[in-house]
C-alpha cells in the first residue's frame, strides 16, 4: 500500500513539473512569436498591441530583401566568421586544457587564472582598442579583423567549460596509449579530444551563438554594405527619423531563423553535453 501511495505522489510531482515547464517554454516563446506577428503586419496594425491580428501581409519581407542586394554577402560574412571562430577556439581552448591538465609548465597556474580574469573584461572596454589595432594592421572590412578578436574573447569561456570534461578524462587511457606507441599529437587526437566531445559540443554551440549575434566590435570594424555581417542590417531600420518596425522585424526574424535551425540540429548534442557537465561536476 505504501509503494503505491509513493508511486502515485510520484507520478502527480512528475506531472506537475511536466505543466510547470509546458508554462515556462510557452512564456518564454512569446517574446519570439510576438516578433514573429510584427514582421507581417501592416503599418496600420504595427502599433497594435495584440499578439494575434488578421490585418497581415508578407511585404515587409520583400521589402527587407529587395532594400539590401547585399544580403546574401551579408550572409556568407556571418556564416564564414562564425564557423572559423568557433573552430579555432575549439582547437585552441582544448589544447591549453590538455597542458594546463596534464603537463608541468612552469607558471601554468599563473596563466591559466590569467586566462580566467579575462572572463571579467567587458567587450565594449575593448572595442577601441581593438579597433585602432585593425586600423594599423589593415584588417577593417576584413573577415580577420573579428575573426582575431572573437577567438581571444571567447577562449576564456571555453577554457573554464572543458577544463571541467577535462578532469574526467582518466589518464590511465593516456597511459595505455603511449605503452602502445602514441606521441602527444597522437594521444590529443585519438585520446583526449573524443573524451572531450560533449564539452566540444556545449563550447562549439555558445561559441558560434556569440559570434554569430555580436553587434558592438562588428559595426565598428566592418563598414563595407558587402564585409557587414547581418546583425548590422537591422540598424538602418531604427532611428529617430526612420522608423520602419515592420521592416526591422523581418530582418531580425531573417536573422534569427539560422541560429534555430542549427539550435534545432545540435539540440541534442547540447543536453547530452551540458548533463555530462553536470555529472562530472
């Protein structure tokens, strides 16, 4: 009698968690269906402020599309500086992990900190700086210009997420490996880097998410309509005396739609890493 008393309160706590985040994902999707509403209404409902209104027409994204030819470049520059980012990071974060974990360098705990009290840096202390540095150097309106500055600022992140992966990893695996034969290059890739692949997953995600939504370091390094990356797009469509929140909405959401396909992709990847996270503690 007391199992099954036990079973049902379960069964009701299992249920009511089930209600509490069906109300939660809706809440937190109304922000994204209201943008959603804006970007097909006319300029006679813009201002309404009902989530749901019959008065709908999709010109405002034709209209998005036909006022930016470049689009497409824009495209290709967030996608190219983005992918190289992240890649570069990944390779670059998971090699300082495996010698901060495994190797005796001299001063590698005062590096390592070092690294780590640059997470407390905003990027807009840093975007005037960086900028001048890229004027000398010849890499504004070059995809290098963020490219550099993005795998820097997100190394921090990167390094503190694996470093975590990286204590579970036994190293009585790598031991094995180099009795059989295995250099360092070897143990890294054939050894350590699959181990790591959950965290590689969690780092590869927010590391293009960031990339790819950066405003701030973009708008001031690319001035170029074809180098812009599409999160400088929306801009023009906001100021004081041009106003066209239909239009703006439409770019956000043409924004927006890559970053929920490849969310929608690696979902899965991304809760099997984060809960290897939270198991390996």
């Amino acid at each position: 009698m007391g199992a099954v008393k036990k079973k049902n309160r379960l069964g009701h706590r299992d249920r009511s968690w089930k209600i509490f985040l069906a109300v939660m994902a809706v809440i937190a999707l109304i922000p994204l269906v209201y943008a959603l509403s804006l970007s097909v209404r006319t300029q006679n409902s813009i201002y309404d402020p009902r989530l749901f209104v019959t008065d709908l027409t999709i010109g405002n994204y034709i209209k998005a599309i036909s006022d930016n030819p470049t689009i497409l470049n824009n495209f290709i520059s967030s996608l190219v500086i983005s992918v190289i980012s992240t890649a570069a990071t990944v390779l670059c974060a998971s090699m300082a992990v495996y010698g901060f974990s495994r190797k005796n360098v001299y001063g590698k705990v005062i590096m390592y900190n070092l690294i780590l009290c640059t997470l407390m840096v905003p990027i807009s202390a840093l975007v005037i700086p960086i900028t001048q540095l890229n004027s000398r150097m010849g890499l504004l309106d070059n995809y290098f210009g963020l490219i550099f500055p993005y795998i820097a600022l997100n190394i921090p992140y990167a390094v503190t997420i694996l470093q975590g992966f990286m204590k579970g990893v036994p190293k009585e695996l790598e031991e094995a490996a180099g009795l059989d034969g295995c250099n360092i290059v070897q143990l890294y890739t054939r050894i350590v880097m699959p181990m790591l692949k959950p965290g590689i997953v969690v780092v590869a995600i927010w590391t293009f998410l960031t990339c790819w939504n950066e405003f701030f370091l973009a708008l001031c390094t690319m001035t170029k309509a074809t180098t812009k990356t599409l999160p400088l797009i929306a801009q023009q469509y906001k100021g004081v005396y041009n106003s066209q929140p239909g239009i703006l909405f439409a770019i956000l959401i043409i924004i927006t739609i890559p970053m929920v396909i490849f969310y929608c992709v690696v979902q899965k990847q991304f809760v099997k890493g984060m809960t290897a996270g939270a198991v390996k503690g």
